[in-house]
C-alpha cells in the first residue's frame, strides 16, 4: 500500500503524540508512587486524609488514562492510514477530541488542587496530628496509631521534622533517641514538614497541570491533520 506524504506527516504526528503520552505516563507513575510518595499517602489518608488526596488520586487516574489513550489511538491511526479508511480516521478525530476536553478539564483540577494544598496543610491540623503523636510516646517509642504512623512516614520521605523544626516536639526536642525513632535526624532538625508537604504536593500537581496543558498543542494538530487527511481520502475515492 503506498503511503504518500501527507500520510508520513500524519503518522509522524500520531507517533509523536504516542511518544508524549507513553512519558507522561512514566513521569505520572513516578510522581505517585516514588520517592516513598506512595507510602505517604497511605498513612495521610488514614490520617482522616486532611490533605484530600483522593481529589490528587482522581486527578492522576485521569491523567494516566488519558495519556494511555494517547498511545492507543496512534494504533488506530496507524491502521486507518494504511487502510486509507475514512471511519476510522474521524474515529480517531473524535478520540483525540475527547482526551483533549478530559487533559483540558484535568489540567484545571490539578491547578485548582495546587492551590488549595495551601490551606489544606494547615498548621492546626498538623499540630493537632502531632500533639496526639508525642502523647503515645512511651520510653522513647511511638505509638502504633494512624497519628504516629502518619508522622514516621512523612519525617522519612520528606527529610524533615515536626510541624515547623524540632522544637515541636517539647520536652522531647533535645531527646535524639526519641526524635530519632520518630525518623528524625540531626540534618533535617530544622526543616518542618509543613513547608515541605506543601511542596511536593504543590509541584506535582502543578506538573501534571502543566503537562496536560501542554499536549493540548500537539493533540489539536493531530486531530487537524486526522480531519484534513478525512477530507481528502473523501475526494480520492
């Protein structure tokens, strides 16, 4: 079957939209679960999930599965190429249509998200976790609570250490053994974790903000090409 050059173009763009939609995917794994990100939010959400994290978790399964479909559709494109079948191809057009509407509508969740993460990790919430945290403290041990569980996780991932430094810890903030079974050491003693939940959450959310705007670009001229390339095998029967 000859491929002429507006299906080689066609093609290169469909590939090159498959291949953002495979690295979104990886990068949008990454961001979820590495770097211990995972285990955090687990123990956050059973932490009465003050964070919200469900709102990051739906915003993310949107972002994979429209990203999954990006590297399907290339498939169909690439049979209704060859084909030269115009139904498909106006399939494809709608696909592409679609994921552009679900990246659009995800890209403003996750902006959305990003800055309410600034009133979501607030200082009483955290205080309140923390203070029920250091009250299970016996013989230099923390408790097996959600609270405590919550508080060794997220000093471990994070690198850091009470709400705002150490000194949230009271009467066991020079106590190395005790801080030092809660996951926090001596380099991170004055980094709060307040600071660095917002963060991370803050500029994840904002990547896959970004990331969902951004291929909005190459998403509209692949379905502009797909409909262009509809138009003209309607002419060549």
């Amino acid at each position: 079957m000859h491929i002429g050059q507006q299906d080689n173009v066609f093609l290169l763009a469909t590939a090159c939209t498959a291949l953002i939609g495979g690295g979104l995917m990886v990068g949008g794994f990454i961001l979820r679960f590495g770097r211990g990100f995972g285990d955090f939010v687990t123990y956050a959400r059973k932490d009465n999930d003050f964070l919200q994290l469900e709102r990051l978790d739906m915003i993310f399964g949107l972002f994979i599965a429209a990203a999954g479909v990006l590297v399907l559709s290339f498939f169909v494109a690439l049979l209704a190429t060859f084909r030269k079948n115009k139904f498909l191809l106006k399939t494809y057009c709608g696909i592409i249509a679609l994921m552009i509407i679900v990246q659009l509508v995800d890209g403003l969740l996750a902006f959305q998200y990003s800055d309410s993460i600034k009133t979501l990790a607030d200082d009483d919430v955290l205080f309140e976790s923390l203070n029920k945290t250091i009250k299970g403290i016996n013989n230099n041990k923390p408790a097996d609570d959600t609270d405590s569980q919550f508080w060794l996780h997220t000093q471990k991932v994070f690198s850091c250490c009470g709400v705002r430094s150490y000194e949230d810890y009271g009467s066991y903030k020079n106590n190395n053994e005790a801080l030092k079974n809660l996951n926090c050491f001596t380099p991170d003693y004055k980094v709060g974790c307040e600071k660095q939940i917002r963060s991370r959450i803050s500029q994840d959310s904002q990547y896959l903000g970004v990331s969902s705007m951004a291929v909005l670009v190459v998403e509209i001229i692949a379905s502009f090409m797909g409909g262009y390339r509809a138009y003209h095998l309607s002419y060549e029967d």
